[in-house]
C-alpha cells in the first residue's frame, strides 16, 4: 500500500496540484469532502499522497472545484503518477542501504492485511532460508552488483528478511502465494542449500495464514509467467527487477493483476498435492547428487 510519496515524485506533484485546487475553492478539507461526499480522511490521505486516486475520484474533484479547466493537466500527472520506479542504485547508497530498503518492504507488509505474492521461478523472500538468501543475493544479479550494496548492507538485509518472515506466524494476516514448480528446481548454490528451502516450503504447507500452492511444468499456463509480482491489499502491486521495484497504485491495473492472480491459482496445486510435488523435486535432487 503507498506511502507517502517522495518529494517531487509524479505522485507528490499530483497530490500537490490536487490540495491547490480545493485551496483555490476557499473551502476547508473538511468543507470540500462533505461536497463530495466523501470521509474526511479520504480526501486527506489523497492530498498528501497516501492514497493514489481513480480517474473518476479526480474528475469529482475536478466537477466539485469547479475546476474542468486543469483536467488536461491532472490527467498528465495521474498517468504519469500511476507508475513509480524506485532503483536499487540509488537507494542502497543511502543511509542504512539494502536493510533500509528491506524495512521499507517489512513496513508495507506489516500495514497490509493481505499480501498476495507469485513467483514463477524463485522462491518469495517469505520462506526463504537464510542459507538461501545469502547465496542469491551472491548472484551476479544481487544487491551488490546491481545496487552497489557492501557486504554489511547484504547482511542488514538478510537480518530484515529474516525479520520479516514473522509474518507468516501473523494471525491478521493473509498470505496467498503461488510459486513455480521451476523455482523448486533452480538451485541457487549448492544442493544442500536447495534440500534445505525444500524443508521449509514444505513445512509451511498448511500453514493456517499462508495458502501456499505449487504450479506445476506439467499444467496449462493460465498465464504468461513474465514475471512475478506482489498485491499488497488493494492498494499496491510491486514487480521486482534486477535493477529496480516497479510501483503500480492505479486500482483498475490492480484489479487486473488480481484477476492474473486468481487465474494462476486455479491452476495450482495445494495441500497434500503441493507437499508431494515438493517431496518428489527432493527425492530427484538427492538421486542426482
């Protein structure tokens, strides 16, 4: 779910061109929301940022202003607000680095109450092992070389995620999560790191706050697994990259990617079907080794 927006972000122009033009109408929040007729608290949280509007709540505050004449100019800063792009190159160098960023991610999941997570061929941060996640952020692909991180920042952030997995153990929470059978069979480092994080997938089957399900080679994509990507409410997606954390707080993209979601859990499989399928990925890398 967003947060308040940085400073001259897409979404910090839009909401400060939003507050100037109820300012312009002489009415107080209050004043302006109940011409709405909307909470208070809605229209504040769009004011600062911290909650991205519709197409259709802009154009009541554009009708409610009296304002139409701006509706070019706030449609250019709702698509450009829709997206936002957060590099890892520029974060970690800040203050507190990758672990700053982990926490960040950690403070997004502790505000949400669901969190729907896809993967097509990694495993999600949530049920790694340490060993796990030490040797891929190693990768050429990890903090250190995309994000310039130090090996004390690789730390902080494996101390964060290990932070963060308390989650799982969250009894507010919903955490739906759909994982490639490809990411079973990935080894990242050695056989015994990938035996390892086998346990442990397998032992948060049936976990009562994760509905954790496998999709299997063998299945019909419902989707193209382009990439993953996670849901926080109905506030947020979040697609990862190798360089950079895509924001997307448009609600009808949301929905899309709930639809997406939805689709990919139809064709997984949970519960005792899941555990089995990561019992036999065991059972092989053993037979290999």
């Amino acid at each position: 779910m967003p947060t308040s927006p940085p400073p001259g972000s897409d979404r910090a122009r839009l909401a400060a061109k939003l507050r100037e033009i109820r300012a312009a109408t002489g009415m107080s929040g209050n004043q302006f929301a109940k011409r709405l007729g909307w909470p208070q608290s809605r229209l504040s949280k769009i004011e600062t940022g911290a909650q991205f509007p519709t197409g259709d709540d802009v154009t009541m505050w554009l009708e409610g202003a009296g304002a139409q004449g701006e509706e070019d100019v706030v449609s250019d800063l709702l698509r450009h607000a829709r997206v936002e792009s957060v590099s890892f190159r520029h974060e970690f160098p800040k203050p507190g680095g990758a672990g700053a960023k982990q926490r960040s991610v950690r403070e997004m999941e502790q505000r949400a109450s669901r969190v729907a997570t896809f993967q097509p061929a990694v495993l999600p941060g949530l049920v790694q092992t340490p060993r796990y996640m030490r040797e891929l952020l190693a990768l050429p692909s990890g903090p250190v070389q995309m994000g310039g991180a130090s090996a004390a920042d690789v730390e902080q952030l494996v101390a964060v995620r290990i932070d963060r997995q308390s989650l799982l153990h969250d009894p507010g929470k919903v955490l739906p999560m759909v994982v490639g059978e490809a990411a079973l069979w990935s080894r990242i480092g050695s056989t015994e790191t990938q035996l390892g994080q086998l346990d442990r997938l397998q032992a948060l089957v049936g976990l009562r706050t994760v509905d954790l399900r496998i999709l299997p080679l063998s299945a019909v994509m419902p989707v193209a697994p382009l990439h993953g990507f996670r849901i926080f409410d109905t506030d947020l997606v979040v697609v990862e990259t190798f360089i950079r954390d895509n924001l997307f707080m448009d609600p009808d993209e949301i929905e899309l990617y709930e639809v997406l979601f939805r689709h990919l859990q139809a064709a997984a499989v949970a519960g005792d079907e899941a555990a089995g399928l990561i019992q036999r990925v065991s059972r092989q890398l053993i037979a290999e080794s």
